[in-house]
C-alpha cells in the first residue's frame, strides 16, 4: 500500500527551519547532537513572536509524521510507540508548561542489517518527492570493530546511512525537521522535531515588570 502524503509540499529547496527544530538528537541515547542557540528568548515581548500551538497539537502533527515515515519505510501502519520531550528552544533543557518549546519525538524500526539503507534510501526519495528538503545524506559503512583510543566509539557503533529532510511547506506552526538514521544496535531510528512553538498558556503570563523605585 503505499504511504499516505502528508502536509503542505516546501517551495523551495533552500530552506531552513526556525531555530527551534535544529536539534534532531535530544532523544538518541547518545544524547543531544545541536543546542538551540538563536531563538529569542522567552520574556512577555517574544512569546508571541513563535507559531502558537499546545502540546496536545504539537503532539498530534509529530505522531501523524511519525506513523507516515514508518509507512512509507516498511508499509506498516497504525499506533507508533514513541520516545518524546518538550525542549526549550535554546539549549537542551527541558521546557516548563508556559515556556515555548520544541517537541522531540523519535521511534525505531527493527530491520535486517542488510536491507536498512534500501529503507534509508527509500525515505530520502519520499520526502523529497514530496518537497522536503533533503540535506546530509550519507552511507558510511557500519562496523563491528571498536575504534581505537580511549574516547572511540564501542563496536557496533559506527554510524551508517542517514539524513535530514526540512518540511516547510504550509502555516510555520506545521514546519519539522526529520532525521533517519542507521543504528548497527538499533535498526533504523525516525526522529521528528516541531520549530520552536508557544503554548497558548505563555500568551497569558505577564512580564516581569521591575519593582519602582521612588525618589524620596
């Protein structure tokens, strides 16, 4: 069956997402890869400034990416089992309820070791097919022997075929950053990252005003 299209194809293929997404690795166990380091910060006078959307949509457009990569790497539908967190859009953080965030959302895909980077391959021709921008696309070679010195990767661990695709088509509230990786230990990861959003919430704090001082 083939895999359903979602969202509002990019226009142009040099494109780059808000700030916000950029950080694609949150949710790998390695930890983050990229900080989120020029997003305005979070005072009464930028909350506006990012798309609004609740956790619950922000949830929703990430869980509909998710299950549309799966399907369109191995055909299987239905309910993705996730790993998610809502980041702060500058650093790797955890964001509180009224601040703006990115939500991070990856899942795995057991493959056979030999058919992962016809999936990987199969997922970059998809998305570009469908006006994402497909950046970074590699096929280093996986490994079962560990790197040399003290700070090298254990065995097993070298990396494989990957890429990131940027979906900017459509209202900026709806723009993500897609990473597909291959993972030796692990089969295929799908990594889904929203732009920097504001939750409704965070329109209705007030700023911090600083205390009046009166001259005697």
């Amino acid at each position: 069956m083939a895999a359903r299209s979602i969202g509002t194809p990019a226009r142009t293929a040099a494109v780059k997402l808000a700030a916000g997404a950029v950080a694609l690795g949150c949710l790998a166990l390695s930890g983050c890869t990229a900080a989120r380091s020029d997003v305005p910060g979070t005072d009464g006078a930028t909350r506006a400034a990012q798309p609004v959307k609740s956790r619950d949509e922000a949830m929703g457009r990430v869980t509909q990416v998710l299950e549309h990569l799966r399907e369109a790497a191995v055909g299987q539908g239905g309910p993705v089992s996730q790993n998610l967190g809502y980041y702060r859009c500058e650093g790797p953080d955890i964001a509180g309820p009224t601040e703006p965030y990115v939500l991070s959302s990856a899942t795995s895909l057991d493959v056979p070791a030999d058919g992962r980077v016809a999936i990987v391959r199969r997922l970059r021709d998809a998305l570009r097919s469908e006006g994402l921008s497909i950046s970074g696309y590699k096929e280093s070679a996986t490994t079962a022997t560990p790197s040399l010195g003290a700070n090298g990767p254990a065995a097993g661990t070298a990396p494989g075929a990957s890429f990131r695709a940027a979906s900017t088509g459509g209202p900026p509230g709806d723009h993500y950053l897609v990473a597909v990786e291959e993972r030796s230990d692990k089969g295929i990861m799908l990594i889904v990252s929203t732009a920097c959003l504001t939750p409704p919430d965070a329109l209705r704090v007030p700023p911090l005003v600083p205390p009046t001082t009166k001259v005697p």
